[in-house]
C-alpha cells in the first residue's frame, strides 16, 4: 500500500507560487516513483494574507499547518506592504509559524554544488559540506530585555542615564533537545561536532559546553570539538571544509548561518528546515526572500525550494531514497549545464546554458 504524507504549502509572495509548485512538482514525480503519494493543501501567509484577511498568519493558516504532517513555505514579504505596521508586517508571518509549531530546531545545510565552485567568495574552497544546527526559540531573541531611565532606583544604586538590556537565558531542557539533534544528525554523517559558544566570558556558554560533553558520553563515535564563536567565525573562512555539524545558540547561530551561506554563494540554492517535538510537522524553505524583482517573470532559481522538499523527505519522514533521488537530480541537471539567471556567472562558459524556472523544473524531474 502507498504511503501517504499530507503537506501544507504555502507559497506567501514574489517568486513564492513559482517556487513551491516546481518543488511539489518535483516532489510528486520523486515520491510516486517510490510508492509514495503526496497531497498538498495550499494556505495563505505574508503579504498574500493581509491583502485576503488583513493579517499575515490567519487563523486558518496556523491550524491548517499543525494540521499537517509537514509544511513547505516559499517566502512572506515585498516593497507593496513595507509602510504595513511592524506587528502586521509580511514577516510576521514566519515567527508565527514557528512558535506556532514549537519549531526550536533550525538546520542549514552548507553545500558547495560540483559545478558551481566559483559562486564562493573563497579562493580554494575545496569540497564544503557541513550542516548548521541553530536553537530557534531561546536565548537572547527571548530573555527579558528592557531599558531603565536615567533616575530608576535599582539595588546597587540609581541608575544615571538610561540602560538598555538583552538577557541570554537557556535551561538545560532547551540546550538538551537541540544538542541530541546535533548529535544524532552528526551519527549520519561524518561523526564531527563543532559546538559554536562564548564559554570564555558567558555563563550559559559554559553550560552548553558542560551538557555538549556530558552528551558526548553518550555518543563516543562522535568527536566533539569546541570553539569560540569569534574563532568559529574565522575557521569558517579558513577551514569550512573540516566542518561537519555545527550546533549553536539562536543569536551565534543567526550570524554563522549567514556567513556559511555566503562561503557558498548562490542564494536561490540553499535550502531550510526548522524542526520541533517528533511527530509534529516542521518547516521547510528556502534561505532566499520573495525576490519582488523577479517574481512572475519565469527567472526565479526554485533549486533551494527543491532542496528543501527533499530535506523534508529525509527529515520528516526518513525517505531516504526519495530525498537523494532529488539532490541527486539537482547535481545532474547544474552539471548538465543548466542555469537560472543567479547563477549563470557560474561554471564553465561553453557548457552553460541559462533557462527559466519552468524548465530547469522539467529538467530535474527528468533527470530523478
Ligand atoms: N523567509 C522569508 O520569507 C524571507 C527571507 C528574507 C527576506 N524576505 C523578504 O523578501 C523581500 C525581498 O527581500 P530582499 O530583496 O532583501 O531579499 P531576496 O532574497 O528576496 O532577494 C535578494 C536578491 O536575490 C535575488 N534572488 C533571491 N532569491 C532568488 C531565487 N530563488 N532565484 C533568483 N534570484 C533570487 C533577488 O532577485 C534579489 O535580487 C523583503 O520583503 C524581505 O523582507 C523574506
């Protein structure tokens, strides 16, 4: 009997429909081939949301994805609702879902595509694959935070201009959860832990440090590494292909996430999943925005929405076999010469072809 999974798409703004449904497209033709059948239901998020209901996440959208068994976004936002007011703004719509769904777990895969080498602002980047684990929903995005005027009376004294302050707070459950996935993501692969903190000068540093080795106990093949994020920031530049899994704070993590992305150029290839409780559906897109430059004009890359559905596969539903049927049709077709419009500049220039969303779309399936 063919299994079934149920996902909840929503395309959002800009190049948000044309992404999604090449990536459905493509997942419908990878799953059916392995006796899987995908049904998709489409919800309203982002500006697409304020323009139909006002709001950017209505109600209907948040129950219809926890109602799912796994949600695909394509990206919320653009120039049309910029003067919006800030709680009603496009962008919204993503911090709903994922405190929506409890998703406190957030995986970037950093990848160098064979073929697309030159898109890297390094000069030698040799052979980049590594993943970024980054707790989402703790830390000092959600410590107490404030400002004291000049004159407030505080314990130790009166407070003589104003104070403004961010508190970075973690429990050891928060820390716990998010090292196991690093953990368990790194028994897949390479067997290599980078844990990312600031353990030097910051007391909850020091407990994730303390809970990363007891947890190494548990897993002896893994080699845990520690390092400062100040020189993790650095090794990135100089080492990034040593790296294996990386797993950081919200705030560590925020900033890393986007230099590792660079060290591999193309911003329509990378994709995304964050991920909450097992069991519960997790969000999977693009790193990209809506790209309101290039939306309904055939150009947008859907490669990094493809990626992300077949992260989806694997992380959601541990279908193996269908995710690497995708990015192994991804490799195919960028070695086929294909290219959108980001990255043309790329590769060598006899075999390079530039084509529209449509039909690097077509290519893929036909390369599964
Ligand atoms: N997760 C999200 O939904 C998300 C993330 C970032 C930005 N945004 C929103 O997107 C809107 C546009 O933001 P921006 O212009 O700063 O960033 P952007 O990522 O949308 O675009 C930056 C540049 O990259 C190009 N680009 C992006 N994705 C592409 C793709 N798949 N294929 C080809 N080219 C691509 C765009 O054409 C543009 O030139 C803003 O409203 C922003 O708030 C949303």
């Amino acid at each position: 009997m063919a299994k079934k999974y149920n996902i909840a798409v929503i395309p959002g703004d800009g190049i948000g429909q044309e992404i999604t449904s090449a990536a459905i497209e493509v997942l419908e033709a990878a799953s059916s081939r392995n006796n899987i059948e995908i049904f998709t239901k489409e919800l309203t998020a982002g500006g697409a949301a304020i323009d139909k209901f006002g709001l950017p996440l209505p109600q209907e959208t948040i129950g219809g994805a926890k109602d799912s068994d796994a949600v695909l976004l394509g990206a919320v936002g653009g120039p049309k609702w910029d003067t919006v007011e800030p709680e009603l703004r496009p962008e919204r719509a993503i911090l709903g879902l994922r405190s929506g769904l409890g998703l406190y777990a957030n995986i970037r895969p950093v990848v160098i595509h064979e073929g697309l080498e030159a898109a890297s602002p390094l000069k030698n980047p040799g052979k980049i694959d590594f993943i970024i684990v980054r707790e989402l929903t703790g830390g000092i995005y959600f410590g107490k935070n404030g400002v004291y005027q000049s004159g407030d009376r505080l314990p130790d004294g009166t407070v003589k201009g104003k104070i403004a302050y961010d508190t970075e707070v973690y429990s050891e459950g928060e820390i716990n959860r998010i090292l196991k996935i690093a953990f368990d993501l790194a028994m897949k692969r390479r067997k290599k832990l980078t844990l990312v903190d600031k353990a030097n000068v910051l007391v909850s540093s020091r407990m994730w440090r303390n809970l990363a080795r007891q947890m190494s106990f548990d897993y002896p093949d893994v080699e845990l590494e520690c390092l400062y994020v100040d020189n993790a920031a650095m090794q990135l530049i100089s080492r990034p292909s040593s790296f294996d899994v990386i797993v950081t704070s919200n705030l560590f993590g925020d900033i890393l996430s986007d230099e590792a992305g660079q060290i591999v150029g193309s911003i329509g290839m990378l994709p995304s999943a964050s991920i909450g409780e097992e069991g519960k559906p997790g969000l999977f897109e693009p790193i990209h925005g809506s790209a309101p430059d290039i939306a309904g004009q055939n150009r947008a890359n859907p490669l990094g929405t493809i990626l992300s559905a077949a992260m989806m596969m694997r992380i959601m539903f541990g279908e193996e076999e269908v995710a690497y049927s995708i990015e192994n049709a991804v490799r195919k077709t960028l070695a086929s010469g294909l290219r959108t419009g980001d990255i043309t500049f790329v590769g060598d220039s006899n075999n390079v072809k530039l084509v529209g969303t449509a039909e690097i779309t077509k290519a893929v399936i036909e390369n599964l």
